[in-house]
C-alpha cells in the first residue's frame, strides 16, 4: 500500500485482498478527531481484521489516534514487530506475522489453538503505546473445516439463505465496524454472520447472467473478511447448486379430510432435496473429528428449515407452512403430508372460479363440491425449504370434512362369494378427490367410480329405484346440481368369505369413511331345474331349488345361456321364473342370481345338471295310438309313438281339448320306455286313458314337460263300456259268439292269454258262416251294467287314475299290467 500521510488529510484508499475484495478501507471517518483530545497521545482504538490463520500475511487496519510518522512506525504483534505505515491520524496498516515467527525461538510449550496476541505500535521506533492492548488471534484454518451447507441449493437469481456449520466460528472482523466474515460462492462474496462458534449464514448471491442455466459452485466461508486462500475457511467440497424452480403437474389425492395428514403425491419436474450438503472428517485427529461430527448434526438457531417441502400457501392472507417432502422412487414424484386441522383451517377458502386453473381443477367450479362445504388450499414445492424459491407453478388440494361422505343405501346389498357383483352406492358427498376412489369390502378394497363432474356419469339413468332413493334420502334445494352429482359412487365386488362385511367408501383413494352400509356374501349353488325343457317359444315355468336362494339381495333373475328373465321366491324356496323364448333347439346353462346382476361372477356356478333344453314343438309328431279305442269307463293303455319326443318333466298326455269334463280329469301321466340322458329323447309313451260321460272320438295331445300342450291329429275312440273289455262276461249271451269273433279278427286290446284261449274256442265252436256285418251289429249289442263288486274287479284303476305303488325299496312302482320295459316317470 502507498499513500502515507502526516496530516491523515489523504484520499480514502481502499485495501484489497488478492481477490479484488475490499477487505477494509483506510479512508473511513478519521477517529482521530474525536479521540486525540482526550489521550493526547497515540493510542490504538481497534484492529480490522482482529484475526488470521496461523499463516499470517494478511494486512491489518489499525485504528486509533493522534497517529504520525515520526520515521520508524512499527506494528508489535506479541513480542514480533513489523513495519506498518500511516494513512492519516486515525489509521495504520500492517502485515501480521505468521505464528511460526511468533513462536520461533521460544522456549516451552506453544500456545493453544487459537491464541490472542496482543498489538501495539510505535511511531518512532522506541516507544509503544500502552493502553488499551487490543488482541489479535491466531487461528489454523485446517482445523476449523466446513461441515454442513444448509440449505444445497437455491434460485438462480438468489437470495436463499444458507447456513453453514463447522468448528471454532468466530468474527474476526475486527472492531472497526464496516468489515468482517464473508461467505464465497464461486467467484461471487456476500457477507456473512457468524452465529455461534458452530454457525454461520449468509444470502447467496445471483448467478451470473452469462450461466443462467443449472450450475453447481463452491462454497467458502471466511472469518475475517480475506476471501482468497489467506482468509478462506473449507476446501471447496461443499457445493451449491443454482437451478430453475420445480414446475408441479399434478396432486395425488387432490382432496382430503379437513384433520389433514393426507399422504400426497406431487408430480412434476425439477425434484432434488437441497436441504444439506456435507463432508467427511479428513482430519487425524480423534477429538476434532467428533466435533466435526456434532457440528454436521447441528441445528439451525435461527431458521429451521426442511430442505425439499411442499408449501402450503395462504395466498399473502397466512404466513405459509412448510411440510418435509421425500421424492419417490420415480424422480417426478414427491410425498409430503398434509398439516393439521387448525392450520388448513387458517390457510383454505371455500372452493370456486379462483382454483380452477390451478392444476386444472374444473371440481373447483363445480357447484357440487360447493354444496358440500369443500375448501381448497394452495400447494406450491420448494426444494431448499425456502418460501422464496418454491415452485412459479402451483396446485389446489381440497378439504371436505371428515362427516363426508355419508353412505344411505347399497344396491344389491349382497352377492356370491365369487365376487363381481356390479354395487351402487346412494349417499351424499360421494365426490371425487382422488383419480382413483376405492370401495371396501371388509379388509378388501377395489376401484370405484363417482358420479363424475355434476352428475354427468348416467349410472342411474338405467334404475329407477336408485333415482327414487336418491331423491328420498337427498332433497336438493339448488337446482344447478343434477340427482346424480355427489350421489352415486359404484365399484365391483370382490371375491369373499361367507359372511356379512362393513362396506365403506374412499374418496381420495386411501382414507375409508367412518359410514358404512352392510354387505353380505353368500354361497349360491343351483341342485336342480324342473323342468328340464320347453318350447321355443318360452313361457315354461321353471322352479329352481338350491343353496343361498332364501335371500334376496337386490332382486332375484335367472339366466338360460345368454338371456336372463326376472324369478321370485316360492315358499318352498325355490325361484320360479318363466324361461325366455330362443330361436336355436338345444340345451343351454340354467343359472340364477340374488341381486339382480346378471354377470359372470354374480351369478351361480355353471354345471352340467343344471341345463335346459329347448326343443322345436314343429318337429313333436304323433304318428300312432295304439290300441286307438277304449271303453268309456277308462283304464286303456294306450301306446304313444311318433317323433321329437323328448321327457323333459312330468309328462303328461290330455284326451280331448278339455283338461277336465265333469270334475274328471282328461290329463294323464304318461311314461316312457327309453330315456338318452343327453337329450332327453323319447321313442314313446304309455298313458291311460281317463273315463269319458259319453262316445267320442278325441284327440290325444302329449305334454313334454307338464305344460305346454303338444298337438295330435290323431283320435281316441271312446266305444260301449262293453266293446273291447277283458271279460266276455258283461254281454249277452246271443251276443257274445259274434264279439269274440269279432275280437279275435281285430287284436290288439289287451286280452290275457286265457281270455284270448276262451275266445278262440268259441269261435271254432261257432257257426264260420257268421258275417261281418252281423258281427258289427252283436258288438254294438247291449250289454249288462256291472254291480260294483264287478265293477271294483273289472276296472284297474281308481277314480280314473293309475294307482301309486311303492316297492320294497320305497321307488315308485309301475301300475298294474303296465308293459315290460315301460319306465315311470317319477313327476
């Protein structure tokens, strides 16, 4: 330096360090003035700086007063004296020795790191000032490293505060006033406070224009104002990084309890926690490197800072609230929670047009969520837990309370333990806060799907039920808002146990509402179909027994293959339901649901015993009735052949278009020979004929299955009681020659072998020139009523119909004289 000064009237001169840096400057207010009086001789004031590492060399500001060169100015450092030079009355500056020089030739122990040294002056080279003695200290900056820089990084344009920890922080400014620590990033300094011996902070300064971009740079803190290595504390490990805020995308669940502590995910880009760098103890020294270990541990005395947050804004109305964030394992994504009840309380604001754009939210302009009390807050990102560098673009996360929503009614209320129930759920504000709400059965949770933007789903248009209980359980003042709107949430249930579960709600996707309605699981299985087949046409009655058909849990159905009709519960427990008219013959699966779903999963298990079979009625021909004659009194088998027939339930055959005449039934049952158990087939039936009041002639129509009449052309005659009996005992004497011959001409009535052996011998005993004219006219002969000993005898039925009979076993038996082979058909 140059410039010195008797009269201290010299142009202010600033001193530098080697990086350009003003260390102090020798041109501040002349202390002197005011000073000199009151001594009257030189004295020292203070020292800038009042520190420097142990290697010295850096030049110090004394200030003080009455300050002149008398020839030979010295600075005296302990007991080491050095030039120093005056600028005016109030300032000397000179070059502090390093502590080698100071110790160096001195007996005994050196003194312990940091160690003051007290400075005087002298002006001519003999005498030094005596009071006061100010201190200078002797620091080594190799053991006083940087531990921790809080926060990593900032904005490019700066203004982040940044703490920095380590060993030993002093200010060793000095007393003057105007210089002292200093903090460098890169190329750039800015002052710095020292805030206790383990803390320091500063504002980090912009980036350079020319390198506007992301860019990382050394950090550097400097005690006493010297900011190149003479001065410099760390060795440039710790960096900080200079980058563009982080742009947000999305928020998941954008909705929650107003208790707050949701889970929230934030999707964006520009995600990095800047809340700390630090570095290793390099030293070898056990003790330093604990305190270097407690110094990366500490907290910040001023500000406590989170790093990577999500802001919680008031919008200027609240101080903001910064909540830690972690990024997930996809770099675009960070979680942080929301805070507290009171504190949501004091940021949020009732939802509307303002929160629309952010995050393109149209729920906020919906009048739905308005109806339901819904508040929103704002949610900005910072990744240095700085407000002032949180993210340009923000996002709006909505808060209903903890009462929504309210589950009213579930339809079905239950379904089979396979699952895939479609269920729709009647409550109020079922509104979506999440991309993803989430029904729960029990412990199970599966998607669901809200009634959308103002009700714009049509999930009721199809269920007038569900629009009568919606309008029941919600009566809804504002017109704006359609039925739909926060009224209907659906999902799929999943597969469960037998048993009755709690089913609740998610609207954000994981938290599960406190209403709930009751579901139930439960085991269906189909035993039996009756019966098995019918028309084309449809219209068959169809009763269905088996397990888990007592209850109805939204409306019972069956399904016959792809067609499903509705069913409703008989009082043996069964369902009956009439099966759907087809265009194709064959068999389809007869399956059956309890809530009126008709899916896969929600109805019955498929199973080869539960079929139906359709047949085409055009193709069921009757082709002959043998015999095609019987008496009135009834009882003749009668032997049904034709085509297409096929046992598909209580087969029936009905004599005449009537199904009684006087209180007597015409329809009979019939049975059959042969059965193939794929399609039921049949090459004919047996039936007996009912009595008849009188002699006609009538169709014989067969019923397939118990109901639907298959119609015959062809006719049964019903003749004398007399004409064609087992017992030629009835006729009259002259007559009986003539009917004998006539039967044995005309066989086919059922003789027996004895029967048929009287009649042949008559015959031979008789006169062969008989006519057949005469023979007609002795068969419509008058015979004898039978008493009712002979007609109990003569008759093998009772009341015209076929006896039940029980075999050892218990089975059914076959009637008396029924043919061999013939099969009862046990309906």
């Amino acid at each position: 330096m140059s410039g010195a000064s008797l009269s201290g009237a010299a142009a202010p001169t600033a001193y530098t360090d080697w990086q350009g840096e003003v260390v102090f400057n020798v041109g501040l207010p002349a202390v002197s003035q005011a000073w000199g009086p009151r001594y009257g001789r030189a004295h020292i004031l203070g020292l800038t700086p009042s520190g420097t590492d142990i290697r010295g060399n850096v030049t110090v500001l004394v200030s003080g007063a009455a300050f002149h060169n008398f020839g030979h100015v010295r600075c005296r450092f302990c007991t080491v004296a050095v030039p120093g030079t005056v600028h005016h009355a109030g300032a000397i500056t000179c070059v502090a020795p390093s502590y080698e020089e100071l110790v160096a030739g001195r007996s005994g122990s050196r003194p312990t790191i940091p160690t003051a040294c007290s400075v005087d002056i002298t002006l001519n080279g003999v005498d030094y000032t005596s009071r006061p003695a100010y201190p200078f200290w002797y620091y080594n900056l190799s053991r006083m490293p940087l531990a921790t820089l809080r926060p990593s990084g900032g904005g490019l344009t700066g203004g982040t505060r940044v703490n920095l920890t380590g060993i030993g922080f002093l200010d060793y400014g000095g007393t003057a006033g105007f210089q002292g620590p200093k903090c460098r990033f890169g190329a750039n300094v800015v002052p710095a406070t020292i805030v206790s011996t383990h803390q320091a902070s500063c504002i980090s300064p912009p980036l350079p224009t020319q390198a506007m971009g992301s860019s990382d740079v050394p950090v550097w803190l400097t005690f006493n104002g010297y900011t190149d290595k003479r001065g410099l504390g760390g060795d440039g490990a710790l960096q900080f990084r200079y980058s563009h805020p982080p742009i947000l995308s999305g928020l998941h669940p954008w909705g929650g309890p107003k208790a707050g502590g949701v889970l929230l995910t934030v999707r964006g880009s520009g995600f990095e926690d800047r809340r700390q760098a630090s570095t290793n103890c390099t030293l070898d020294d056990t003790l330093y490197c604990e305190l270097h270990k407690v110094a990366v541990g500490v907290e910040y005395t001023e500000d406590v800072r989170t790093g990577l947050a999500c802001v919680f804004d008031g919008s200027g109305r609240e101080p903001s609230v910064l909540v830690p964030a972690s990024i997930g394992e996809e770099q675009d994504e960070l979680t942080c929670l929301t805070p507290d009840e009171v504190t949501l309380r004091r940021l949020s604001k009732p939802v509307g047009a303002w929160c629309v754009h952010l995050g393109h939210m149209p729920q906020c302009g919906d009048a739905a969520y308005a109806a339901a009390g819904v508040l929103a807050v704002v949610v900005r990102v910072t990744v240095n837990g700085d407000v002032g560098n949180a993210s340009p673009t923000s996002l709006a996360h909505m808060l209903y309370h903890e009462s929504v929503p309210r589950l009213d009614y579930v339809e079905p209320w239950g379904g089979p333990e396979a699952g895939g129930t479609p269920v729709s759920i009647i409550g109020e504000g079922l509104l979506a806060f999440g991309s993803q709400p989430r029904c729960r059965f029990g412990s199970v949770s599966v998607p669901a799907v809200v009634g959308g933007l103002n009700g714009s789903t049509h999930a009721m248009d199809g269920s007038s039920a569900l629009r009568v209980r919606a309008y029941a359980h919600h009566a809804r003042a504002n017109p704006a808002i359609t039925i739909q709107a926060g009224r209907l949430l659906t999902c799929v249930a999943p597969p469960g146990l037998l048993s009755s579960v709690r089913l609740t709600v998610s609207l954000d996707g994981s938290r599960f509402s406190t209403s709930a309605v009751e579901w139930s699981y439960i085991d269906l299985m189909v035993t039996s179909v009756s019966p098995i087949g019918g028309p084309l046409v449809g219209g068959t009655k169809v009763q269905i027994a088996g397990w888990g058909l007592s209850s109805s849990f939204g409306g019972y159905r069956c399904a016959f293959g792809n067609a499903s009709v509705l069913a409703s519960a008989s009082p043996s427990g069964a369902l009956e339901c009439s099966a759907p008219a087809t265009t194709q013959p064959g068999r389809v699966l007869v399956r059956v649901s309890i809530n009126g779903e008709v899916n896969e999963r929600a109805l019955s298990p498929a199973g080869d015993e539960m079929q139906f079979f359709y047949i085409d009625d055009s193709q069921v021909v009757v082709s002959s009735l043998t015999p095609a004659r019987g008496p009135i009194r009834g009882g003749t088998a009668v032997t049904v052949r034709g085509a297409g027939f096929a046992a598909l339930g209580p087969t029936r055959c009905q004599f005449g278009e009537d199904e009684t005449i006087g209180g007597v039934p015409q329809i009979v049952p019939a049975w059959h020979n042969s059965t193939n158990n794929l399609t039921h087939e049949v090459n004919e039936f047996v039936c007996y004929s009912p009595p008849s009041k009188d002699f006609r002639l009538v169709p014989v129509h067969l019923m397939l299955n118990g109901q639907h009449l298959q119609r015959s052309a062809l006719r049964f005659n019903y003749t004398h009681p007399c004409y064609g009996r087992a017992s030629l005992d009835f006729y009259e004497p002259e007559a009986r020659e003539a009917v004998a011959r006539y039967m044995a001409l005309n066989p086919g009535y059922a003789l027996t072998t004895e029967q048929v052996i009287e009649i042949e011998q008559n015959l031979n005993a008789s006169n062969p020139l008989v006519t057949e004219q005469a023979l007609r006219a002795y068969a419509e002969a008058t015979c004898f009523e039978p008493d009712e000993a002979q007609l109990g005898e003569f008759s093998p039925w009772e009341d015209a119909e076929p006896p039940i009979v029980l075999d050892e076993a218990g089975n059914l038996a076959k009637p008396p004289d029924l043919p061999a082979g013939v099969h009862l058909d046990e309906d």
